[in-house]
C-alpha cells in the first residue's frame, strides 16, 4: 500500500512540475523580436517563442508537416544555417549523416529563440493555400471515404499524378494539417477528389469522414516526389495497399488520357473482398488502355471470399510472381510501412534503379 501511495505521490509531483515548466516557458521565456531571413530574400521578424514551422505558415510559407507538428513524419526538413541551437534528439531518427552535415533540422522542432537564416525547398515556396468546398462523398469500403472538393480560392491546382495535399483540421484557434494523397486526373485543375480511410480517434480522417456537402474545406499543396518518366516505352508499375490506392488511381486515370497504349501494371493488396475497391473501374479502364495488366490479392480472405477467384497472399509476392526482370520501368509504393519495405527488397532483386522508385508510406 505504502508502494502504491509513494508512487502516486510521484507522479502527482512530476505532473506539477512539467506543468509549472510549460508555464515558465510560456511567461518567463520571452525571447522577444526575431529576424529570419529565408532563402536571401527579405526578411520577417517574429516574437519569439514559437516553433519555426508555425513562424513560416504564419508567412503563408507551407512546407509539409503531415503529422501536424508532432515530430512523428520528418517531412518538415528545413536548412538552417544560423540560429537554430543543437539538433535535438526527436530529430535524430529522420535525419541522415548527410542532412546532419548539412545543417539541416525539423522545423517543427526548432523554437525560435534568436534571429536566423535558413533555406526553403524552392517547390515548397510555391505551394498555396486553397479553400475548397466538399461537392460528393461516399464510402468505398467499410472504412474508406471518396471525397470530391470543388476549389474556390484560388479556383485551379496544377499537380502531377501521385502529389499530396495537406487538409488543415479546425481545432480551436489554430488548425493541425493531415496529408492526404489525390485521386483524381491532373487534367481536373478545377477540383481534388482523396480517398481516407477512417482511423479510430484519428484526427484529420475523423474530420474529414465528417464533412458534408457544401461543407468549406482549407488544404495547402500540392506535395510529393512522385515524378513519371515520360518516356511511353518505359513501363510504370504501382503497388498499393488501402488507401494507397489514392495515387495510384491518379496516376493510371491521368495515363489513360495521355498514354492509354504505355506499358502499366497495378498491384493492389487488400484484406478480403470487401476491400478491394475500384476492381470494377479498372475493368474499364483496361479496355482503353490494352497495356495494362491489373492484380488483386487478398491477404486475410475469409468464408465471404469463398468465390474470389484471384490471388491470395501480400502483394509483394503477387509482384515478383509477374514483374518482369529486365526492360525500361519506374515504380510507385503507397501503403503500410511492412508493404512498401517488403516490396522494395523484390524490386532490388529484379534489379530495379532505386532511383527509379518513388514511395509514400503511412
């Protein structure tokens, strides 16, 4: 009992404390006017105190941050040549011997504390901040909401198949930003179509799974390294698994209107049937794109799945049972960490370029 009641006592102690702290910090911590200079161009100043990610969106500077300043995705990497202190251990596990040389740090990890210079991604420089306003939405799976977003302000994107946009999430005063991968053609500069899947407690999918028609929506984009060779004889492969269908789909919708003879595998790893979304839209699109060869497989088929007449298994397996070996390719990975790793390790063996593949995990 005396075990218990030390214990309590202890963690009483040590929640005053971090509280107390988070108040000096708020109050004691004033760091007053500071200048950062971004990319040699003219520069801002701030009051210190915030993170270096909120002092840039607060410019209208939207460089990516999916996990909305948690320091859990690592895609908010900036370089910062004066002012910003030691790199921080949160920052360890996203950053190579490279990057560290460098000089480069996650912004939403850097408080600013005194003035800076740092460096941008010139891409990022000219991502926008639209407002949309949600026009249809339906599930395609259990879990899996297709949502259309006719833009407004500014009223066209212009983004490759595969990019991303950031959904800001209203959440009081400020807005936290979750990424979502486009679905639709880049052909339809006039709307954004994503596909979420609904994650319990999950901040942006619960949002998101929530909006109705007519509902405004603010997003920022568009992001993302995805960039198709444009050569029609070099043969594109995707492989996705649940929502990473989202950039797959724009990228074979996008083809059948630019390239419907090129050479196009998609793979797609699903639970059960019930998963399998989009099966009957590829049907369709095969018919216009002759090259095309399209592969389910189903992971975990149950008694309802007793009729399926596909494959079974990862979908890695289902790629190295057809992906040719040799021949001019690019790759394109969107799904759980475990399918990206795993079928990364078949396209080095069918001696796949790295620089040849293009990935996004989540």
């Amino acid at each position: 009992m005396e075990y218990v009641y030390s214990l309590l006592v202890l963690s009483v102690l040590g929640g005053a404390l971090a509280a107390l702290l988070l108040i000096a910090d708020r109050f004691l911590c004033n760091y007053g006017p500071c200048t950062i200079n971004v990319n040699e161009e003219e520069p801002f100043t701030i009051d210190g105190g915030c993170t270096l990610l909120d002092a840039l969106y607060a410019q209208r500077i939207f460089i990516p941050s999916a996990c909305g300043g948690q320091g859990t995705c690592g895609f908010c990497k900036v370089q910062i040549h004066s002012g910003g202190g030691p790199t921080l251990p949160t920052e360890l596990a996203f950053l190579n011997a490279e990057e560290m040389a460098n000089h480069t740090r996650l912004a939403c990890q850097v408080k600013v504390k005194e003035d800076m210079v740092i460096h941008v991604r010139e891409d990022f420089l000219n991502v926008q901040e639209f407002t949309a306003v949600v026009t249809d939405a339906r599930m395609v799976t259990a879990d899996t909401r297709e949502i259309h977003l006719d833009l407004k302000e500014p009223a066209e994107m212009d983004f490759r198949p595969g990019q991303y946009v950031q959904i800001a999430v209203p959440t009081g005063k400020t807005a936290e930003y979750r990424a979502y991968s486009i679905c639709s053609k880049p052909s339809e500069k006039h709307k954004v179509e994503l596909l979420i899947r609904l994650i319990p407690g999950g901040l942006g999918s619960t949002y998101m799974h929530n909006v109705q028609p007519g509902d405004e929506v603010v997003l920022t984009g568009p992001y993302g390294e995805f960039a198709m060779d444009e050569d029609p004889d070099s043969q594109i492969i995707c492989v996705g698994g649940g929502c990473g269908m989202a950039p797959m789909r724009s990228i074979l919708r996008h083809l059948s209107e630019v390239q419907p003879d090129r050479p196009c595998s998609l793979y797609f790893g699903a639970r059960t049937s019930r998963d399998a979304m989009y099966m009957k839209e590829f049907e369709e699109l095969s018919k216009k794109m002759p090259n095309l060869h399209v592969h389910y497989a189903l992971s975990e088929p149950g008694e309802e799945d007793k009729d399926w007449d596909g494959e079974t298994g990862f979908i890695h397996l289902s790629v190295q049972e057809h992906m040719a070996a040799d021949g001019k390719r690019q790759a394109f990975l969107c799904g759980p960490p475990l399918m990206i790793e795993a079928t990364m390790k078949v396209l080095e063996e069918k001696k796949l370029p790295r620089e040849k593949v293009f990935y996004d995990e989540f």
